[in-house]
C-alpha cells in the first residue's frame, strides 16, 4: 500500500514539474537562458571553424557619414563605390540597403551604366509580412533593378535580445519562390541551384556537388557564428574604399592593401549607429 502511495506521488510531483515546465518555457527568462545555451556550444566548438576570405565588408562608418554628410547620400557615392570595386576586380558586389526613391538630376543614370558595365552588382529587397502573408513589397527603383544581377529579400528576425541567429532562406509565394539576396548571391557565386526544398532542408546542387542546409521552422537557417565579425573578416571603410581608386587613377599606389578584393564578395553596409539601415550585427 505504501509503495503505492510512494508511486503515485512520484508521478504527481513529475507531472506539476512538467506543467511548470511548461508554463516556464515561454517566459523570457528561459529564452534568454536557451539563447545563452546557444551561443555558449558556439564558443566551446573545438574544431577549427574560419570564414572564407573571399568575403570583404565595405563599412559605411560613423566617419564617413560625418565625412559625407547625412544618410541617405546621393546616389553618385555608389556610382563611384561600384567602378571602384569594378577596377578592383570584385567578383560580386551587394549593396545591403535599399534605393527604393529615384535620386535627383542623372545620378541614377550615372549608378544604371556603371551597374551594366560591372555586371555583378545585387540590390535587396525588404518583404513586410502580416499573418496573412506579404503587406508590403519596398524594393529598388525599376531602373536600377533591371542592371542588377540579381535581387532578393533582406529580411531578418532577432532574438529578445537584439542579436541575429537565425535567417530566412526563402518566402513561398503565390507566383513562386522568393530567395534571400545573400543566398542568391551565394548560389551565382559558387553556381549553384535549388535542386529541392522539404521541410527539414535546402538541397543546392550542380553538375560536380550537392550542398544540404538545415532548415528551421521551414524555411530559416541557424547561422553560423565565427566569432566577432570585426575580428575575422577583412573590413575596410567605404571612403578608404575611393581614396584607393583615387590614388590608382592619379599614378599612385594605393595607401590600403586592395588584393584581397580581387576575386570577393564585397557587402557594403552601413555600420554606424542611429541609422535606419544598420543593424546590431551586420
């Protein structure tokens, strides 16, 4: 009779522990503590886990905007980003913000023939969704878009406490499958296609490989941290950017090392704080 007292206690004591369970797991305390967990198996990874050098982030810094002036600037900035990185040989060229208003005089001409004859330059978009799907489409200017390589969506969900660990990889839509700018940029750089999408994962493939991607919730990946970005990608500002292409129009060697940018993925983003185009981690 007491052991079945003793079980039947047992069993309760399980069963107000799992309700509490439960009741906890949705609070922002055990949030917080899942997205520490998380960012903790990041960091005691032992395995030698670098990013590709290939990858250069242009930064539009705190700097260069008191430099420049007020964000936005006029598009002819980007006109001289774009045949600069074009003389550098960058392979592929995304501009993380969105030039959705036309500019004033011919800058967005001037930005039009530099794109077509650089060839490689991708320009997101940003899909404003609602529980009933898109509400909202902001994109780049029609002009500008029929010059880009390639486009794609930028949107990005934080976590509560304003980091980025997760990014969607595609939106299904009524007219078809929206990708994700860098995922698209990704694909064109290592040519590759979406072979298949289940569920649980993205198969990219081509005629030598087969890349899988984990999916979660359907259709976002977990990203993969290296480390603090400032310290292990090469980064140089937009302005140190011209004044390199300056120095090579005008005979002289440039005062920044510009090899690294042959053959890149170079992301110009802005970085400096206050600005509606910059985010918490780029």
């Amino acid at each position: 009779m007491q052991r079945s007292k003793n079980h039947l206690l047992n069993i309760c004591l399980a069963l107000i522990a799992a309700s509490i369970t439960i009741l906890l797991s949705d609070t922002t305390l055990f949030k917080r503590l899942e997205l520490v967990s998380l960012d903790t198996l990041f960091q005691l990874r032992s395995h030698s886990n670098t990013p590709s050098k290939d990858i250069i982030i242009i930064e539009i810094t705190r700097e260069d905007v008191r430099a420049v002036g007020r964000w936005p600037w006029e598009r002819s900035w980007f006109v001289k980003m774009t045949r600069a990185l074009e003389a550098f040989e960058a392979k592929e060229i995304l501009y993380d913000f969105i030039m959705s208003e036309p500019s004033k005089g011919d800058d967005d001409i001037q930005l039009q023939k530099a794109m077509q004859e650089a060839g490689n330059v991708y320009l997101p978009t940003f899909w404003d969704f609602s529980r009933d799907g898109v509400r909202e489409i902001v994109e780049p200017i029609d002009t500008l878009v029929q010059y880009a390589k390639g486009t794609g969506f930028v949107n990005i969900t934080s976590d509560i406490d304003g980091s980025f660990r997760r990014l969607p990889l595609y939106s299904q839509e009524e007219d078809g499958v929206e990708y994700n700018v860098v995922l698209k940029l990704a694909m064109d750089h290592a040519g590759l296609e979406v072979k298949e999408i289940h569920a649980d994962e993205m198969i990219l493939s081509n005629s030598d490989r087969e890349i899988r991607i984990p999916l979660m919730d359907s259709n976002y990946i977990l990203v993969n941290w290296y480390g603090k970005w400032r310290k292990n990608f090469a980064r140089y500002s937009f302005l140190e950017i011209l004044k390199a292409h300056e120095d090579i129009l005008a005979g002289r060697k440039p005062f920044i090392d510009i090899q690294p940018i042959k053959n890149s993925i170079c992301m110009v983003a802005h970085t400096s704080t206050g600005s509606y185009d910059s985010k918490p981690i780029p």
